[in-house]
C-alpha cells in the first residue's frame, strides 16, 4: 500500500510503542457458509489471520432466511449471534424485498441495526468489506461515533447498480452512465442508455434538475411499456450516484485490489489519492501448493475454467471456442456449481457443450484446489466484466498453471501477455480458439509461460501490513469528540405501567395513578453519561401540574418539580449526569414529583443519552 500520509503515520507507530490488540469489526454483505464468493472468502481468511495475530475479531454479515416472518422466520434487520471456523459472526438477516429503489442501496432500517451493534460492540475500528445488501448509510453511522473506518473496494458498486459494469445485454459501460441506469437497470430501452446519457448533465445539482430529466427522458425514450409506475425508482436511481459516492469518499481508508478499478473510481473526481491506495488481496497459500503435473494418459491438453457458472463469467464464449477445437486433441475440464436440472443458463451451457471435449465436473472441496490444478495444464479466465483481481488467477500461479484471460480489467492486469499467459479479445470465441490452439501447436508453449511467476501475496502478509494501517488511522482518531448513544421518542419505550398513553406521533403521556415508564440503556453502558429528557406542556393546560422523577434501575438520579404550561405550548429539558455502570438496563420515570409523592402529569417527547459533552 502507498500515500505519503499514511506511510509517515505506518512509520512512526512502528518506532512506537502501542501495540494493544486491537478490536475490529469486520462488515461483509455474505459470509460463510451462506455464501462462498470472492470477497466473502477474503474476509474470512483474513478475519482469521487478523484473529491469530491477537486482535479481537468480529463479522457483520447480511445473511438470508429460509422462513418468511408469518412463517416463523426472523424479522429482517433482526441479528443473531453464532460462531464459524473460530470467528464470532454477527448475522443481520435482510430479506432483500426492498420498498423502493431507494432501499437498495439506502436502507435506514440497516443503519438503526448497525448503530445498535456499534454501541454494544464498541469496536476499535470498523472495515467494510462491502456496503451492497446493507446500506451505504453505514460509513456516516461508524463516522458519526468518531470511529476509524477502511472501505475495500472489491467491484464497481460505488458507480454501478449492477456492480459489474455490464448491462444484461452484455454491452460494458466505461463509466457511470448518468440517467441512463435507470433502463439498465429496468432492462429496458437499453440501446437508448448511451443517448440518455450524453443529452442530459450528470449528476444533478437539485431534485428540480431530476423532476426535469425525468419528464425529458419519457418523451424521448421509445418502447417504454405502458406501465404508469415504470418512472417510480428515476429519481431514486438518479440520487443512488452521489448517496453512494459520498459514502465511499467518507471512509478514512479505501483499498483497491486492483490498479484498474482504482482508476475508474478515481475518474469520477471524488477521493484522495493520498487515501485510496492500491493492495492486492492476500490469499490462503498453505491450500495451493504446485504438484507435479502427470501428463493426460491420452495426451491431451487439459484446459480448465474454475468459478461459477453465470453468463457474465463468459462460460458460452470458453464452450464455443472449445467447439471449434472438437478435432484436436484437447478437453475442458469446468469446475464450479452445476445444475442444468435448475438452473436455465446451465442448461444452456450443456446443450450448448455437444461436442464431448468439456467436462462439468461440478463443485469440489477447497482442500483439493491443488490436485484440480495438477489435473489442469492451463487455466482459462473467459469474464465479459472487468474483473478485478480474481483469485483463480492468483491460485494458478500457486499452481504452476499459465492463464488465457479476457484482455480487459484487472485480468489483464494480473496475467502478462507472453510472459505467464496470453489475452485475447474480450468475449470474442474466435480468437480464444486461436489462443487455445496454439498450446496444440507449440509444444513448448507451456514451459516458456512458466518460467517467470508473479509473487503471490499471502493472507499473513496482507494482515500485517492491514494492521499497520489500522493502527495509523486509529492513531489519528484517538481524540474521540462525544458521542450522541441513544436517542427515543417519548414512545419507545421497553415497559409501561399504569395509565400511560401515547400522544401524537410520539410523545408518551403519564397520568397520576401509578404511571411509569422505562427505557432502556445498556448500549450506553461504561461510563458517566449525560442524560436528556425532553417535557411538553400543551398550551392551554394552565391548571394541570406535570413533573416527575428519573432513575437509574433502583437508583433515583434527577427529580423535575411540578409545574404548568402557559396559553401556548412549552418544551422544558431535564438534563443530569449519572455513572452507567456494566450492569445498568433501564432508565425508569414516574410521575411522583409532587409534596409528600403527590402524583402529577408528565408528558415526554425524547430521551437522549450521550457521552458528557456530547451535543444533544
């Protein structure tokens, strides 16, 4: 990793000393074993090694349901806490039956469930491995607690609702498309999206500028379907850019694994070079190890694809070549989940494999990695997206295996051409199948593609140098401002008793006859906290005395006299201090306030609780 600030901060903690653990709080969007991918792999190897290097680890994972609510399933946002190969993981359920488009990448209900964890987790520092599935919200949350944050940028969600910057049409964007996502996005009029693109300012500077683009767009775009709610996501499309940039440009720390998608970020002008810097993924090395490679028995060249199985991975382009090599003496071995019986898109694959030299060879256990590659003479990495830093083509290296990839992204990045394997045109079958043909042609070719292997990075190396940047940004954050660490409407209450109602949108009103009301507190616990309870007099209530008293569990804390409103409505603050000790769950008012315990009215609108200081 490089920038200047960070390197001089990564230098002086190493000549210093405070080198306490650290508590980190890892946020993913999937993680095992409810999902296997990329990113979610990372984050447990990495969350692993974090944890045998002393630091104290937890995972935020979005996990999904297998029950509906009225089935007996969870609530969404609801979070359950379990253990997975010896990490504690916090899993946040999100059904993902978003109410607007809004939701999908703006979700308040995730950011109130990610508040709550931050308040009883207390973390150190918070790395977001990704925001999809939660909420770009999240990076203001930690900020807003003053706390250290890193974002890896694994994909191009920050500028692409589809993440892989390529439309279901399989054409690829160079850069956000504006307005236009919206039909992308709405698989709709997508041979249009370049002309919406250019004829409209992107991005907007007012919701007028949006209302405006919006009525544009409807009298220009053809083949809209005659659907009156079609428009209903524009603007929410049109705000996604800037919501979802800002939250990335917020982080302290944005990581690249790739110098390509670093630079399609930072053409969009919005983040410092000094802190988005460039580190490829570290990996599990100890798995991969390159065994000897026994030739085929047949003589064959063993050509082989290892991933999923979807149609931007660009599997039709690898079958097709293979077709017009269905003469020579070659087979393609492909690994990866396959389900023709399920899955339309595998069945396309099988019917379209019907000259008997490709092999599904379905999923395998991650133990065996290495025997799958001895069993392989070169790897093919066919993606129509630009990928960033696949792991299969690190894992090949391990392996001794050259690589054929698509000549875009963070493929051709990784894979030099001549020098550890060869590109060819992206999605174009004719030239794979000359690449391919030449391994038939040139004996020689695998062992000149072989002499020169990149240096892998390993997962211990990776941890390491991640925790000399953690160490620096929490460093530069240790003078933590005061913290706002509850905040209810007088109705949010955990328990009531007696005559207790609710008022208007929010407000709770307590009557004389036995009235309480309790809140809890133990995501403030540790400390002395200050504490503020908002108190309305209606206009008009003259002769109705309100007050009340304010404990701690058992432990009477402040006391607010009686006292009547005047002709128009009136707010007074209550405001004391109290030590919250590890064993504190409720803040308990009751109405008790007049001479010798006289009950009296209390109306309460909003309980704060915060560090003292705090600016409530």
């Amino acid at each position: 990793m490089k920038g200047p600030e960070f390197e001089k901060t990564v230098q002086q903690r190493r000549s210093g000393a405070d080198n306490h653990p650290l508590s980190v709080l890892y946020v993913v969007h999937g993680f095992p074993p409810d999902t296997w991918a990329g990113t979610e792999v990372y984050t447990l190897n990495l969350a692993r090694e974090m944890k045998r290097l002393g630091h104290r680890v937890t995972v935020l994972a979005r996990a999904p349901a297998d029950r509906s609510v009225e089935d007996g399933g969870p609530a969404d946002f609801s979070i359950s806490e379990d253990w997975f190969q010896d990490l504690r993981v916090l899993r946040m359920v999100h059904r993902l039956c978003h109410g607007s488009l809004r939701e999908s990448y703006d979700q308040p209900k995730a950011v109130e469930a990610f508040r709550r964890v931050l308040l009883r987790e207390k973390p150190d520092l918070v790395h977001f491995q990704h925001l999809i599935h939660t909420s770009a919200g999240l990076v203001q949350q930690a900020k807003d607690f003053n706390l250290p944050t890193v974002l890896h940028c694994h994909d191009y969600w920050a500028i692409c609702p589809r993440v892989q910057m390529i439309r279901p049409d399989g054409v690829i964007c160079e850069q956000s498309m504006g307005y236009g996502c919206y039909l992308c996005v709405m698989e709709c009029a997508m041979n249009q999206i370049e002309g919406v693109h250019q004829d409209h300012r992107f991005p907007p500077a007012s919701s007028g500028e949006i209302d405006h683009a919006c009525d544009k767009v409807k009298t220009e775009v053809d083949g809209i379907p005659e659907n009156p709610r079609f428009w209903d996501g524009f603007s929410d499309l049109a705000r996604r850019y800037e919501c979802v940039l800002s939250a990335y440009a917020a982080a302290d720390l944005l990581i690249s694994p790739s110098r390509f998608l670093r630079r399609k970020l930072m053409e969009t002008g919005r983040f410092n070079p000094e802190t988005f810097v460039y580190s490829d993924n570290g990996l599990r090395t100890d798995l991969i190890e390159a065994l000897n490679k026994l030739p085929d028995p047949e003589g064959k060249i063993r050509f082989g694809y290892v991933g999923s199985l979807v149609w931007y991975k660009g599997c039709e382009v690898m079958i097709k070549a293979m077709n017009r090599l269905s003469r020579k003496p070659c087979v393609l071995n492909v690994y990866g989940d396959f389900r023709p019986e399920e899955d339309a898109f595998h069945e396309r694959l099988e019917r379209l494999a019907d000259q008997g030299n490709v092999r599904f060879m379905g999923r395998f256990d991650n133990t065996e990695i290495s025997r799958v590659y001895s069993e392989m003479d070169v790897l093919i990495v066919p993606s129509l997206w630009y990928e960033n830093s696949p792991i299969t083509i690190h894992e090949a290296f391990l392996a001794g295996t050259p690589v054929v990839t698509s000549n875009i992204g963070g493929m051709a990045e990784y894979v030099r051409d001549g020098v550890d394997g060869l590109h060819f045109r992206v999605g174009d079958a004719e030239d794979l199948c000359l690449k391919l043909a030449r391994f038939l042609d040139e004996p020689g070719l695998i062992r000149s593609l072989s002499r020169n292997w990149p240096q892998v990075k390993g997962i211990e190396e990776n941890a390491r140098e991640l925790a000399s940047h953690y160490r620096a940004i929490v460093h530069r954050k240790r003078d933590r401002r005061p913290r706002i660490l509850l905040d209810y409407t007088g109705n949010m209450t955990v328990r009531r008793k007696g005559p207790v109602e609710i008022q208007g949108a929010d407000m709770l009103l307590l009557r004389p006859g036995g009235a309480e009301a309790a809140y809890d507190i133990e995501l403030a616990r540790g400390g002395r906290r200050e504490i503020r309870v908002d108190i309305v007099a209606l206009g008009g209530e003259e002769s109705i005395e309100l007050g009340g008293r304010f404990f701690v569990d058992d432990v009477k804390a402040a006391y607010l006299p009686p006292f009547t409103g005047g002709q128009k409505e009136e707010m007074r603050t209550v405001v004391f201090q109290a030590v919250l000790g590890n064993d504190a769950q409720r803040l308990c008012i009751d109405t008790r306030a007049g001479l010798d315990g006289q009950e009296v009215f209390l109306r309460i609108k909003r309980v704060m609780v915060g560090d003292v200081g705090a600016d409530v």
